[in-house]
C-alpha cells in the first residue's frame, strides 16, 4: 500500500511498496550477474537503498541494453532490470513529490520493461495517479467542451459526386462540409468506393456472425453494437481524455507509415500527442500517430470504457492482443495481413479501409525477409504500374468505416487503412479455436 513517512527534518514524505520487487530482487540481481550485469549489480544495491545517482546509472546502464540490437533479440533479463530501475527512480520522485516525473518513469518501465514486476509497476501507477489527482486544482482540469471530430462530418454521403466537383472541391471552393468532404476522397487509392463494397449488418448474432462470417471467411460491417460502451460518449471529449491520461507518457510514430525510411517512434505524453492532433502539427516526416500499441494495459481507466465483444470468442479462441490506434486525419496502415481474426472497433471518427482476400497473397507481392513478409510491396497510394501492371485489376472490397461500427477481417485477409478524420480505434484479435471447423 502507499503510506506516508516522515523523513529526517520532520516533513511526510510519500513511500509506494513494491512487494514484489521485494521478494524477487535477490533472484533477479543473481540472474543480472550471469549476464554480465555486474556494474548494474552494484548500481542496483545503492539505489535500493535510496541513492538516486545510482538509480538512475543503473536505469541507463538497462536501456543501453535493450538498444543493443533488434528488439526480438534484447535478453527477457534486462527488460526486469529495467523495470527494477525504474522503480527505484520513481519511489525517489515519488516520495519527493515530483508527481509527473514518477509517472514518466513508472510508464517507460511498463512501455519498455519486463513482466517480473509488472504488478508493482501497475500498482505504483495508481497510487502516484491518485496523488496526482489530489494536487490538481478542479479549474486546471478544464472545461473547453473541445470535440476531436465534427459528427456532422459525413463523408460517405459524397461517393457520387462527380469527378469535376472533387475536383473543384479540392482547390478550395466555397463548397462547406461538402468541400472537406470531398477533397478526402481525392486521398484515397484509385477506383475507392466504386465497386463491391463490405456487406454492413445491424446488431448481427453471433451465431449468425460465426455461420455466415467468421467460418467462409469473409469480411462485415457490424453497426448498432457499440453504443453502450463509455467510449462511445467519453472518447470524443478531450478533456475527458487530458484527465485520465494526459500525464501518461506513449509511445507513437512518427512518418507516413512503417515502411517509409523516415518513420522514427518517439515517447511523449499524452498531452503532447493530443496538443499535435489540436494543432495539426506534422513533422517534415508525416503525421504522429499512436498505433497498435496495448494502451489499455497500460491506462486501466481508458480499459473500463470498452468492453470485448462477444464475437471475439467465435470458434472457441483466445483473446490475443488488445491494440488502441489513435491519430489525426491521414494516418495511413499500408497494404499488409495479420495472423489473427480481427475486429476493428471504431469509436471515434471514420476510416476507410479496402481488403483483398488472402487468396491473392502472391499477387500482392509480400515483402522478402521475415520482418516484412506480411506487408506488400504495393504502396496503393503511388501504385507503380510498371511494376505491378496487374494490381489495379484486383478485385476487393471496400468501406468507409463509421463511429459506432465495427469490421471483422478475416486472418491473412489484406487491408489499407486510412484515417479521414481524427480517428480512435481498437483492434481485438482473437485465435483459431482447437474445434473451429473454418473453411
């Protein structure tokens, strides 16, 4: 539990238990020497006794490990002693009132360490968030009513506009919403929203779901599912979101998408994140974006606001990976499959998003290499047509994916994904159950 002590000259300080860095600390420390960790064993035993100097040698002397190569190859040892780091530093800002800096500490451990002391991290999390809370003045949490994305906003009401009014639209025309609209769609990869379009069912069962989706493989919109959620009144609020998460440090990324040689990912707040969306402040690079990352793992707040849906457990799988996306209009996820089923929850805003079924993997032109293997060659928004002369010829299927619907991609199905407007999803990927009968 979190208690408060008096230090030497008298005044409370604040002190957060770590029970089980308490009882593993000895076992982890022996692991750390095997490894060669030695100067980290000693840093280590001076910060548990309350030397921040040496807290902070052995938080470096743990992140240069874990940037000593590809992330797959940093040894399971040295993301704990990074966590164990971590805790000591935050216990030192913590019991010195330094609320924030605790917290950025406290998150990089979770972002960046280990599993050994997760509970401890998590733990320590709350308790520094309640001081926080405690030490802010209601007026500075404000109220500025501020909404990321205008519901008025209805891109999918323009698929018929013709050619020469986008084009007009999009050299800034007095067209209102119609103008936004419109030059959207200007952005969108060649023949978009002109063919066969995802099959859209309301409020659809799930043993329909499992008959006629998940067993043929094929994609749906499902609407009319979400409006229970939290999120689904709470996410659109920014200050709701400054509240619960704005002195979280994330990680995102930053560039037109992962392929790009210039895409870099970078830790900030969440306040600055948001402040970048506001702003529309973009890097030479391209947009920052807070992607396919277990967001609500790490904010269990944000995690109360949804709830798994009940297709997730179509064919008897498991829950696999709980993912927040989260970003300005113009993010972009290039042409890639996953190995999972997939739903695509859209909770703020709209995307769109175009599919091509698995069975057109070799047309699509995989990257070679393991790292990149499920993502194609095929940038759909240049499409280089002397080297693939053939991909505009593929058939696919597209939508407009509305706040409040969700998307089920089948595993290994391609897909694109824009974002054309301010946009928060989550993604839930669940496994092949042992007995699934899929076709």
């Amino acid at each position: 539990m979190s208690s408060t002590t008096a230090s030497g000259d008298g005044a409370p300080s604040l002190h957060f238990d770590t029970p089980t860095l308490d009882r593993e600390s000895a076992a982890l420390l022996h692991s750390i020497s095997e490894h060669g960790g030695y100067a980290y064993v000693s840093m280590a035993a001076l910060a548990a006794g309350g030397d921040i100097r040496a807290a902070e040698a052995a938080c470096e002397m743990a992140w240069e490990q874990l940037h000593s190569g590809p992330w797959h190859s940093v040894l399971p040892v040295w993301r704990d002693a990074y966590s164990m780091a971590c805790l000591y530093v935050a216990r030192h800002h913590y019991g010195n009132g330094e609320f924030r800096e605790a917290l950025r500490v406290l998150d990089l451990g979770i972002i960046m360490g280990g599993t050994l002391l997760r509970k401890d991290l998590d733990f320590a999390v709350a308790k520094v968030s309640e001081e926080t809370r405690r030490s802010v003045r209601v007026s500075e949490l404000g109220d500025s009513g501020h909404r990321f994305v205008d519901r008025d906003f209805n891109v999918a009401e323009v698929r018929s506009v013709p050619l020469c009014l986008l084009l007009s639209s999009f050299f800034n025309l007095h067209l209102g919403n119609l103008n936004r609209e419109a030059s959207v769609l200007q952005l969108l990869p060649m023949k978009s929203l002109a063919s066969t379009l995802v099959v859209k069912k309301s409020a659809l069962s799930l043993d329909k779901f499992l008959k006629d989706h998940y067993l043929s493989r094929s994609p749906v919109i499902i609407s009319d599912c979400m409006a229970h959620w939290p999120a689904s009144a709470k996410w659109n609020d920014e200050d709701y979101l400054l509240r619960v998460a704005g002195d979280r440090t994330v990680p995102v990324e930053v560039g037109k998408n992962y392929l790009c040689a210039e895409w870099k990912q970078e830790l900030i707040t969440f306040s600055e994140f948001i402040q970048r969306i506001k702003s529309g402040a973009c890097s030479l690079g391209g947009p920052t974006y807070l992607a396919q990352h277990p967001l609500f793992d790490q904010i269990n707040e944000l995690r109360k606001d949804i709830f798994i849906p009940d297709y997730c457990f179509a064919g008897g799988g498991e829950l696999r990976s709980l993912n927040a996306w989260f970003g300005p209009a113009g993010t972009v996820t290039p042409l890639h499959h996953d190995p999972h089923h997939n739903i695509l929850a859209q909770v703020v805003g709209k995307k769109y998003i175009r599919l091509y079924s698995s069975s057109l993997s070799e047309e699509l032109s995989p990257h070679s290499g393991t790292m990149l293997s499920n993502s194609s060659q095929v940038d759909l928004d240049d499409v280089d047509e002397r080297k693939f002369p053939k991909v505009q010829e593929l058939e696919f299927v597209d939508c407009i994916l509305e706040e409040g619907e969700m998307l089920y991609i089948p595993p290994k199905w391609w897909h694109y994904v824009r974002s054309l407007t301010t946009s928060f999803s989550v993604s839930f990927w669940w496994s092949e159950g042992d007995n699934s009968d899929a076709s």
